[in-house]
C-alpha cells in the first residue's frame, strides 16, 4: 500500500488514502498519532504544489 492522499472526514478527522501497488485498490486509514504530521502535511500539500493540470 503506498499513501496517495489526505482525505479531511465530516466530523473533521482526517485519513490518509492508500493505493495498493498490486492491484491498484483504494482504501482509507485515520491518522494515527504516531503518523509523522510533516510528512501528513506534504502529502496534503502536493495538489497545490504539483497540480494534476496546467494553470494558464
């Protein structure tokens, strides 16, 4: 399983969104509070610093 997104759920708790390197699967996991919240906060970062489409 490789981590591929942050999802923020409606009571505000987020989870981190895993694809599966075999098959190709989804799955969602909260965050735990060993998760390293740097690496949470890059992860969450990445669309706006490397959007999925061209700006201009």
């Amino acid at each position: 399983m490789r981590p591929i997104a942050v999802d923020v759920r409606r009571d505000g708790e987020w989870a981190l969104v895993h694809r599966c390197t075999a098959c190709g699967v989804l799955k969602s996991n909260r965050v735990a509070g060993d998760d390293a919240e740097a690496a949470l906060l890059k992860l969450a970062l990445r669309p706006l610093t490397c959007p999925p489409f061209p700006l201009d």
